[in-house]
C-alpha cells in the first residue's frame, strides 16, 4: 500500500475507473465499469488496473456471494476506497485552482 501522506500518481486510467465508481450508488463488476466507460476501457486491461488500484489502496473488492449449488470463480464487485475519493478530490481540486488539467501520466 502506498504511503497516504504523498499524493499518488493517477494515471487516467485509474481516474477514469474512480470516476465511475463514485458516479455509482453501488459496487460495481469489471464489466460494468467498461460498459459505463463507453469503450475507454477494456477487457483485457480493467482486471490487471483494479487489481493495482486495490494494492493502492484506491479501490477496495469483495467477491460475490455465490449460491452452494453454483461452482466456478466468484465475481468480484468494487468500490472506490476513502483513500481513492480523497485522492480523486485533490486531483479536482488542483485542476480548479490552476484552471488546468492535471497531468496524469
């Protein structure tokens, strides 16, 4: 986990995927989050970034509950983290008070 008293780099990426899930009222799958993203994101890269997002501490998951009877790999369903939110904010707050964009990797 990274150390809380530096702000992280937020490559757009990862902004993006908080974006959706402060945007939502609820957790979220993977796929969800690519569907909302209108095609910036995709399959093959939306699992690897929550997984980093998540060591982070930006985000934070937990698996589905799953029927007894049902077998196969849980779903997992994620949430931005207060860390992530705080992080999301300084960001937009920067961008406010220099009337700019900020750089994101």
């Amino acid at each position: 986990m990274e150390n809380k008293n530096v702000l992280p780099p937020l490559p757009a990426t990862e902004r993006l995927i908080l974006e959706l899930l402060v945007g939502c009222s609820r957790e979220q799958y993977g796929l969800e989050l690519i569907e909302a993203s209108g095609g910036r994101l995709k399959r093959g890269s939306i699992y690897v970034t929550l997984q980093r997002m998540s060591k982070k501490g930006l985000v934070e998951s937990r698996e589905e509950p799953r029927p007894a009877p049902e077998i196969g790999i849980a779903r997992r369903l994620y949430t931005a983290s207060g860390y992530g939110l705080r992080v999301l904010r300084a960001y937009a707050t920067a961008e406010s008070a220099f009337n700019m964009e900020v750089s994101t990797c």
